[in-house]
C-alpha cells in the first residue's frame, strides 16, 4: 500500500511514462477498431476508456508488485525487481486485446490485414500510367495481389467485396499502361478475373447476390434438369447453385441477360444445342460461368468471364469482344466461324499446344 501512495505522490517520472504509455496504447487500440475493422464510434469510445483504465491499472500494479522507483531514492530499501516500461506495455497490450476479442475474430483479423495490403496495392497500380514504374515492379504488384486472393479463397478469410473491386479497377487502369509486356498483361488481367470471382462469392455469402438452386431452373428428368423455353434475366443479381448437375437444353432453353450480374456456379449445360445457352445482350451486363461443363453446345465466347469451365464436343462462336479464360479446356471442339486474325490466332494455337489442358487466355479491344 505504502509503495502505491508513494506512486501518485512523489514518482512524477514514473507517473508520466504510465500516462504517456497508456495513452498511446490506447490510441492506436481505437485506431485500429475505426479505421480497420470500420466498428461504431461511440462502441470504441466506450471501449477506449476501459483500455486507459486497464493501462493504467496494470502499469501502477506491475509497479507496486514488481517495480521500484526510478531515479529515487526511497526510504526503506527493497530489493525488488526495477521497473520494466516494456512489460508494461506488452500487458496493457494483452488486455486490450482480451477487452476487444469478443468483437474480433481470427477471420475478421485475416481479412483487416487482407483489405490492408489490398488498399495499398490499388493505390500503387493506380499511379502505374503516370509514374515511371517497369514492367517487372508492376508484375511483383499483380503476384502480390495474386497471392492474397489465392489465400482469401482457400481459407475462406472475409474481404470486403468493395474493396476487391476497388483493387480490380486499378488493375484494369494499370493494364493500359502500352509499355507493360505481354507477359505482364496477362497475369494483370487473370488476376482481376480472380479478384471478381471472389467479388461475386463474397457478395453470394452476404445475400448481395441472390442464389437459386439448380433444381429451381428447369423440371427433373433422368437423372438432369431440362429447360425447355428461354429465361429472360433482367436487372437482376443471380447466382445459380448447382453441383455439377446436368442442366440438359430442349427447345430453345437458353438465358438471355440483359443489365444484371449473374454467376453459374456448378452448372453443367448439356446440348444438343444450336443456340447459345448464355446469350448477353449488352456491355453492361457481368456473366460468370465457374467450375462447370459445356457439352453438346454452341457458345459465343466473349463478354463471359470463364474460370474452371470445361467445352466438349462444342461450337465455339467470336464475336470480336473480351475474351475471359481462365483454366478453361476445349476437348474435340469446332470454331465457327474460324478463327481469325492474330489474337484469335495465338489462342488457336494455344488450344493445339495445350492438347485439352486447361489454359488461361484473355484478350481486351482497345476500344473498351
């Protein structure tokens, strides 16, 4: 008791470390909570003062149990163990932590550091026109930006589906940058295409996107579902939920997509089939096909963006728009009318060479 007196009486240098200490520890705890994890103001506020209160608190103790004034003489010697600032901090650190565990998961924690590194690598790449950056500096971005993506799927960590299309922007931006290699260029594009993959699966696991089973699309028969007459999707946010169930095309079954975001997630369309089962209407529409089969159909490839899709026994049509594969196959397919010209000639050729491999190519017209 005598050496806590003794603290708020006459330990002034001791007195000022814990307040400053304190302080600090607890700006950056309310920081943090604002302006990483976006939580209320007036639930940090609150919080704030509790973690002052037990800065404050555990320095005074560790200083009463363990310290010894620094500086000054008392008047009874102790031996005590000397005051640590660096204990101080690291368990008003560890309280604050404990204080804010209940609101902070390790997922929410993953994703906080995610959107970090995500925020500041936009910003880079949005400079990359008018900065003096090389080609090789602007790859490392795209890896990077790669690399976390990758990781955000596999371990399922939350990122803000805003902030991911934020980061697919710049890259769109960065890319008509005309001095980037064409190496460069295609890992820029395959990694938006893999940033809005996870962009729609983040909006699906928040209700954004509105999920329809595949059961829902068409009437069961033999094993498949059958669509039998065409479905207008109009203004609208889709996501269709299969697993791999075999979505069989009669009578002009086909979708058309005007204005809305769709996804397919799953779906396997099956001819046989002249018209297209995807048929998107304008350039403001979002079309993912993910993780699905393409058999016994005519498709026109461009304005969908294609991820882990297999074609088999198909016909391909172009129509001259962006053209979106990612890991996409073609087995025994025809390509009507041929290809032409020296883009759709370097993907001719990259189907030949990769003999039913999965490839990623994409392709972007000035024009857009």
């Amino acid at each position: 008791m005598n050496r806590f007196i003794y603290f708020f009486l006459e330990e002034r240098r001791v007195r000022w470390k814990v307040y400053v200490t304190s302080s600090g520890i607890t700006f950056i705890y309310a920081l943090v909570n604002l302006f990483v994890f976006h939580r209320s103001e007036s639930r940090v506020a609150v919080e704030a003062v509790i973690v002052l209160f037990l800065a404050i608190t555990i320095c005074v103790m560790t200083y009463v149990i363990r310290g010894e004034a620094i500086g000054t003489a008392t008047q009874k010697p102790q031996i005590t163990v000397p005051f640590n600032w660096r204990f101080a901090v690291a368990g008003a650190t560890a309280a604050a932590l404990l204080v804010s565990m209940h609101e902070i998961s390790i997922p929410q924690l993953q994703a906080a550091i995610a959107g970090f590194r995500l925020k500041s690598l936009a910003t880079f790449l949005d400079t990359v026109q008018a900065a003096n950056v090389s080609d090789e500096q602007v790859r490392i971005r795209y890896q990077e930006v790669e690399s976390i993506v990758d990781k955000s799927f596999k371990n399922q960590i939350p990122v803000n589906s805003n902030l991911l299309q934020e980061t697919q922007t710049a890259i769109s931006h960065s890319l008509k940058n005309p001095s980037l290699s064409n190496r460069t260029n295609q890992l820029g594009w395959a990694t938006a295409i893999d940033l809005e993959s996870l962009s729609y699966t983040r909006k699906i696991q928040t209700g954004a996107i509105i999920t329809i089973p595949a059961g829902e699309i068409g009437s069961s028969a033999a094993g498949a579902y059958v669509l039998r007459s065409p479905v207008e999707i109009d203004k609208r946010n889709l996501h269709f939920q299969g697993a791999h169930s075999r979505l069989a095309l009669r009578e002009g079954g086909m979708f058309f997509i005007t204005q809305s975001d769709v996804v397919f997630d799953k779906i396997d369309f099956w001819g046989p089939s002249d018209s297209p089962p995807l048929w998107v209407r304008d350039d403001r529409s979002n079309v993912l096909v993910r993780d699905s089969v393409m058999k016994y159909v005519t498709q026109i490839l461009d304005r969908i963006t294609w991820v882990d899709v297999r074609f088999e026994n198909s016909r391909i049509h172009y129509d001259g728009g962006p053209l979106r594969l990612r890991n996409v196959s073609f087995k025994d397919c025809e390509f009507e009318p041929p290809l032409f010209g020296p883009i759709l000639e370097e993907l001719a050729n990259k189907i030949k060479a990769s003999e039913g491999q999965p490839l990623t190519f994409i392709y972007e017209p000035q024009s857009r």
